[in-house]
C-alpha cells in the first residue's frame, strides 16, 4: 500500500485482522504494517503507541452495536417493550459476536482489561440509552424511578451474566434464556408504576395500623 494512501480506518481493519489471526498476546504493530505492507513507523504516525491503538480497536468493535440499539432506544412504543427489545438485541449482539467469531472475542474480552477509556466510555453510551428508556417510561406513568440514571446502571449490572464477556461459559447452558426471561419479569415489576392513588391509599392503612397500635 501507498503510505500516503494510509488512513487510520484501515490501520484499525488491518489491526482486527490481524488480532484474529494471532491473537491478542501475540500481535504487534509490526504485524499490522506487514499486513497493509507499509513500515511499523507509518501506523505509529497515526497511532502514538501500541496502546492507543489497541484501545481505537476496541472502540470501533464496541461501537457497532450502537446504531441498532439506539435504533430501540429512540422508538415510540411502551418503555415496557423497548426495554426489554433493548435487552434482548445486547444479548444477541454478544451472542452472535461469540459464535460466529470467537477467536476475535476472546482477543476483545482480553484487550477490554486493559483499554479502560473505551470500556467506561461503552458503558457510559448504553447506560444513557437505558436511562432515556426510563425516562420515557416514568413520564407515561408505565415506570416509577427517583433516578433514571441509577436505574439504568442497575439494569444493566442486574442483567450483566446474559451479556457481559466474564459470563461467556454460561450463554450456552440450556436454561440461560428462562433464567433471562425470570431477570427481566422481575426487572419489570420493579419499574412498574403503582396505580394512581395507591400511595395514598397504602399511607392510609399504615396510618391507621399505627392508630392501633395506640389503642
């Protein structure tokens, strides 16, 4: 290739081919300026360290399933629906990237523990996608929540054995979908929002339980 024709993007496709082929502990820059056959000082001119580089990887695998979830995120339907829509699309994207390439997810899985910029910045893009969620939810009296954003954040650590990497021996275990489906039931009846009147009315009998107490 034309060092002059080099672009990060395809500094950064060449990288992931490259971490499929020998995996994470085994790739190196050099190997990358080999596969786009320029020298390992024309990628260092995109890219100021290995780090930096491994850590744009990263970024770029992690951000291909942004556009479907917040495709999800943004729809119009109940909070109740798009939440679990939304939950269920995460899954499938892990799913899908663990089966149908799995050398390269376990590369990822490995270069998550070091790229900690990315990581934080991936969590920090799905938790404002669920918090929107909520959001929406609580402001159509489907959802009740103090704090959209802690509840988000706990749906997804609620929900991180079906879609985080540390958790990968268990997605293929034959109860894994039910054992989702009770999560997300129980998730749900968290969120749901009491009937109007119903605080009221519980504030009632607590008052005059204490009344008897008195007696």
């Amino acid at each position: 290739m034309n060092e002059t024709a080099l672009t990060r993007e395809k500094i950064l496709e060449a990288a992931e081919n490259v971490l499929r082929r020998y995996g994470l502990s085994k790739a190196t820059v050099v190997d990358v300026a080999r596969m786009l056959g320029v020298s390992h000082g024309s990628v260092y001119r995109h890219f100021a360290s290995k780090a930096e580089l491994r850590e744009a990887v990263l970024r770029v695998w992690l951000s291909r399933g942004h556009d479907s979830l917040e495709m999800i995120a943004g729809e119009r339907t109940e909070a109740s629906e798009r939440l679990t829509c939304w939950l269920e699309e995460l899954i499938a994207i892990k799913r899908r990237r663990l089966f149908d390439d799995t050398e390269l997810f376990a590369a990822y899985g490995e270069l998550g523990k070091e790229a900690g910029e990315a990581i934080r910045e991936h969590l920090a893009h799905m938790t404002d996608q669920l918090r929107r969620i909520v959001v929406d939810g609580v402001a159509q009296g489907e959802f009740t929540s103090e704090d959209p954003e802690a509840t988000a954040r706990a749906v997804l650590n609620a929900t991180s054995r079906f879609h985080h990497p540390a958790h990968v021996a268990e997605w293929s275990k034959p109860h894994i979908d039910r054992d989702f489906r009770e999560v997300l039931s129980l998730i749900l009846k968290g969120l749901k929002a009491e009937p109007q009147g119903a605080e009221a009315e519980r504030e009632k009998l607590a008052s005059l339980t204490r009344q008897s107490f008195c007696l």
